[in-house]
C-alpha cells in the first residue's frame, strides 16, 4: 500500500499521546478499520458502507481517501481511524490564492469496544493539534447528523463550537432526510483554550 503525497506527508509520523499512537495506514489496516466499521451501531452514521470486505477494500485503498487518513492505535491494537481532509476556504477571486490550502474537514470512526475511556477525546485533541501546529492550518471543521449525538458531543469535548444546524437536508440510506449539524474551531481560539504554560507544541 502506497500512501500518495499530500499535506499529511509534512508531519514527522507516528505521532505519540499519552496513551495512543496516531499514524498513517498500512497494509493490514483494511481488516482491522473493517472489523468495527462494518458493526450497524457504527456505520449506521458513516457516509459508506460497503457490505464485503473488498468493497470496503477499495474504499479505504482509494488514492484520495488514503492521503487523508490516519490510523488510532492503542498498544498495538487499532482501535479507531481518522481524517484531516485539508481545503481551500472560500475567498474572493482576486485573493483565492491567499485561501489555498488554510483549513480541514476533520472526521473519526472509533471501536465501540473501546468507548467510555476517553480515547476518541485524546486523538482528535491531538488532531486538532497536529493541524494548528503542523500543518499551520488556520480552522478546523466537523460535520455529523444531528441524531448522532456521541458525535457531537465529541466536538464540544475537544473545543469546538456549534456553527451550523441544518433540517432535513442529508439523505441517509434509510431513505429519511435528517438534520445535520457542524462544528468549527480557528487556531487563535484553540490557542486561547490552552491552560496556562502550555505549550501548543
């Protein structure tokens, strides 16, 4: 598996927490993301969800996707995989250039086996870490439906304030439109939320 070139490529990977390690995808990834994805509590939210393995192969190994993913593991076992997918913001065409490449769209899946421990919090703190610092990325965004509540909740956990609720205007594949709701944070706000004498390194 080769990881194409994109702005993830500019971090010194893996990347420690105190409990976890954060790093880019290798080959037996496919079946250990698979193992907690394909669970309906879980991809029951998730924007695909292949019914085999090898359609969840060709998802998860797609050029694109793959230079946006990280993986969470806990000694040595995954326990969860993420997504910092790095974007333009909009601008006015005369100054489009200064827009280039200023901010992500964060996204996490995690093992329901290991939920209530506060893993997910710690991985994307340091996601988000990881873009301000970095990455030198000026905001950060998270979008989920609105029912998926341990979602959301997450986004608060980690700092990030509510800018956006929307009704009825996602399609999910039971058919129903639901509501979406997104979550954002500027780099000066998560700087001002460190505690005194951290350091945002």
């Amino acid at each position: 598996m080769t990881i194409p070139d994109g702005p993830l490529a500019a971090v010194g990977w893996p990347v420690r927490t105190d409990r976890l390690l954060l790093r880019l995808p290798g080959p037996g990834d496919v079946e250990a993301t698979w193992t907690f994805r394909q669970l309906p509590s879980v991809s029951h939210w998730l924007t695909s969800a292949p019914d085999t393995l090898e359609e969840y192969r060709a998802v998860f190994e797609h050029p694109p996707r793959l230079a946006k993913a990280l993986v969470v593991e806990l000694d040595g076992v995954v326990i969860g995989d993420l997504m910092i997918a790095v974007e333009d913001a909009w601008a006015q065409t005369e100054i489009a250039e200064q827009a280039r490449g200023v901010q992500a769209e964060l996204g996490w899946v995690f093992s329901p086996d290991h939920g209530g421990r506060g893993y997910a919090t710690e991985a994307v703190r340091e996601l988000i870490r990881i873009c301000f610092t970095d990455l030198g990325l000026r905001r950060v965004t998270a979008n989920c439906f609105a029912g998926n509540e341990a979602s959301w909740r997450l986004m608060e956990r980690v700092g990030m304030r509510r800018e956006l609720y929307t009704v009825r205007e996602s399609l999910h594949r039971s058919g129903q439109w639901l509501d979406g709701i997104g979550y954002a944070l500027l780099a000066d706000e998560w700087r001002e939320q460190l505690a005194p004498g951290q350091s945002p390194s």
